[in-house]
C-alpha cells in the first residue's frame, strides 16, 4: 500500500522571507534527519479547465489539480452541449473556449500544489514548488510554505520529509515571481520541470523555468502539433534532458511491435516492409508521426519530400536501405469517445512482401483495447500470413507517469526520441504544406 501523507497546514509567508524560513524549518529538525536528499520538483499547473468548471459551479470544489472522473465526465457534457465534433478530446482548448461565462457562483479553494499523488511523495522529493496561475485577472502573488512527510510502511522506520512551496496569482503577477524561484532551488541537488500545460502557452515563463540544466517533463500532445514538435526538438538539439509523456505512451505500441519480430523466423520480413498504416483518435497527429518515425529509424529508412492528402488521411513513403519504397498512410480518425490524450495511437498495420518469394507475405495487425480495429483491405493481403495483436491501453494517471519519468530517467533524453523527432518534424511540416 502505498504510504499517506502528512502535509503540515501550509502557511503564508511573504516571497523574500521563505528562504529563512525553510532554512531554519530544517536547522532545527533532528540532526539524523534533515530531509529528503533526492530531487527538488518544479511544476507548472494551471488546470484552466478544472478552474473553469468549479468556478461556474459545474463541479464541486476545491481545486486540486488532478484530472478527476467528473472533471472529465463534465467536460464530454460540453461537447455534446456546444455541438463540438464528438471527437474533440474533453480537455481541448476548444472545450474550455466554448463555454466563456465570467458568472462566478462561488469562490473554492485552491489546493494545487498542496496535493501530492503517492506515486510522486514514494520517491521522496526534497522540494516541491508548484506555481499556480489563477483564471481571475488582477489577483495579486500569493507564496505558502508547507513541510511533508510519507508515513512509513509497517515497519518501515523512518520516512525522509521535504516541503512544499506553493506560488498563486495570475499571469502578470506570477511572471514577477519568478526571480524567487531559483533561489529556492537547491544547487546540489537534480532539478525538474513538470510542464503540467499546454506547449502554446506563457513560452516567456517556459523559456526561464526550463534552464538548460534542469530536466524537463512535457507533453507533445498538448498544444498545436507543429508548435509541439518545435519545441520537442529545440529542446532536445539544445542538449537539454527532454521527457516527453506523449512519447511514454508509445511504449505497449513499440514492446507490441518488436515482440512479433522477435522469433527468428520473422526477422526477414522487417527488411521487405512494403506499407505501413497508422490509425490515430482525431487529427492530432504528433504521436502518430513519431511511431512512423521510430520504425524508420530503427529500420534506416529515409524519408522523402513527398506527401499526399487522400481524403482525411495523408500518405508518403519513405526509401529502405535497398532503395525500395514504403508506402505510409496516416489516418485520423473522428472516433465518438476520445481519450483524454490527443491524437492517441487506436490501430497499427504493417504489410511485409519478399521480391524473391512472393509467397512469403506478412501482414502484422496491432489494435488498442478501445475496441477499434484496423481496416483488412482485399486483394493480396487476403492469401498472406496474418498476425493479430491486441496493445493494451496505457491509460494510467499523468502523476504515474511523471513519476515513472522521475524514477528511469538518468539525465539525459532517451536516444529514441532523439532520433525520431526531427523526422516527425519533417513529416510534419510537409503534411502542414497540403493544407
């Protein structure tokens, strides 16, 4: 079981005195026990949506920062409400826009920050700092200061405490903050960014908080694809340690993919890849493109300037090492009940044909647990080998992954990533052209 917490009721203090303060909190803990000693976590939370909902009375209070089941129950209300495509992913900018009532039916409290998910308080973070951007205009900063300690397990002797520093107040007033933040970081120990928002916004706030030395968590499927990949690959050209979670998410999908490879038996075929399809949930297609581009990484495919709009899908082909062409079809889908997670991966095929044997034909089929499949086209496919695999969903709270991220990552961004980016880059930037 995992331990609770005990959160030490937070206090306001003035931005200028919290050094002195957190500084004397732990000169006078026991002399065995002067905290934890692992990371320290800056986090970027601005849950607008959450914020929106409780603030007009469409869900109870307080906020917390968390994407809850009502939250998310509410926000399909909307879309349904607003006659927005029923794909629109519930917690879309064009959900939130939708409903544009300044109507405040009550004033709730605001717990971001002061939250911790158990999957994160485990790995015993020194320092939290959460900065809270408020929806209201005119609200001036707002500093708070906490210590925390997990219970131990049974058992388990003693646990290491940290603190919990919370920043609020709008935009204006949280970009005047900042000059404290770095003071509150301590220089010996690893430093994280959680950039718990869209990649559209405050890129002035992003840009100082995401210091080159400071490992940063982000989302490429939150914001607009082309802007997502931008700052995906300025990132990571900059040496900078880069965690992507849309990236995380393609993980069942590539484990998936290489273990129907793994018999020996099979190897050959993934030198004689003739098409690759890739169905995605809506017209996000950030994820879609880096699977495309991992495997033709991996398989020393090169890309080509060509691109197609067949319909809603987009088709080019990319050139094996034997100069043969892979034909490569991205289709969104305009499915009734998206995941929360933009541009999700619902179904995968690969066709595999021998020039030599013409026999020899594999077609691998990947499908996610949602119930979708993908499209079994007639002709040739019909007579080859047919491998069916069900991926499952990875639909795991965002706290757990950022602490899977925190727990594996050694400093630096996964060479996979690296590799792939500038090519869904590329293939992004030809797809924009068409439109």
């Amino acid at each position: 079981m995992s331990p609770q917490l005990t959160l030490q009721t937070p206090l306001q203090i003035p931005p200028q005195e919290i050094p002195g303060y957190l500084q004397k909190l732990w000169s006078q803990d026991q002399s065995d026990n002067k905290g934890a000693n692992t990371f320290c976590l800056l986090v970027w939370h601005p849950a607008w949506m959450e914020q929106k909902l409780v603030n007009t009375g469409r869900i109870n209070g307080p906020v917390i920062g968390v994407q809850r089941s009502d939250l998310i129950d509410e926000a399909r209300k909307i879309v349904l409400e607003k006659d927005l495509p029923h794909s629109t992913p519930p917690l879309a900018k064009e959900v939130f826009n939708s409903f544009k009532s300044t109507n405040i039916s009550k004033q709730h409290e605001d717990l971001r920050g002061q939250h911790i998910d158990s999957a994160i308080s485990q790995l015993q973070p020194r320092r939290l700092i959460t900065l809270a951007p408020n929806l209201e205009q005119g609200h001036d900063l707002e500093t708070l200061v906490a210590a925390y300690c997990p219970l131990p397990e049974e058992g388990g002797g003693n646990s290491a405490c940290g603190d919990v520093i919370v920043l609020k107040g709008d935009t204006n007033s949280l970009k005047e903050g900042l000059c404290i933040v770095e003071e509150l970081i301590p220089e010996d120990l690893p430093s994280w960014l959680w950039w718990n928002g869209s990649l559209d916004e405050d890129p002035e706030i992003l840009s100082q908080l995401a210091l080159p030395a400071r490992r940063i968590i982000l989302d490429s499927a939150l914001g607009e694809p082309s802007h997502c990949l931008n700052v995906l690959q300025e990132r990571i050209k900059s040496g900078q340690a880069v965690n992507d979670l849309n990236w995380l998410r393609l993980r069942t999908w590539r484990e998936t993919l290489a273990m129907v490879f793994d018999p020996p038996n099979r190897r050959d075929s993934l030198s004689n890849i003739i098409n690759l399809d890739i169905d995605i949930q809506g017209d996000h297609l950030v994820q879609g493109l880096l699977l495309a581009s991992w495997i033709a990484d991996k398989l020393g495919w090169e890309s080509t300037l060509e691109v197609e709009k067949e319909g809603q899908s987009y088709r080019t082909r990319f050139k094996r090492p034997d100069n043969l062409m892979v034909n490569f079809r991205l289709m969104p889908l305009p499915l009734g009940n998206p995941s929360i997670n933009p541009g999700q991966i619902i179904g995968l095929r690969l066709i595999c044909q021998s020039t030599t044997n013409e026999k020899a034909g594999l077609c691998v089929i990947l499908a996610s647990e949602s119930g979708e499949c993908m499209r079994l086209e007639a002709g040739g496919v019909a007579s080859m080998e047919l491998l069916e695999e069900v991926v499952p969903l990875q639909n795991s709270p965002v706290e757990r992954d950022v602490s899977l991220l925190l727990e594996s990552s050694r400093g630096s961004t996964s060479p996979l990533l690296s590799n792939a980016t500038p090519m869904a880059r590329k293939l992004l930037n030809l797809i924009e052209s068409k439109k």
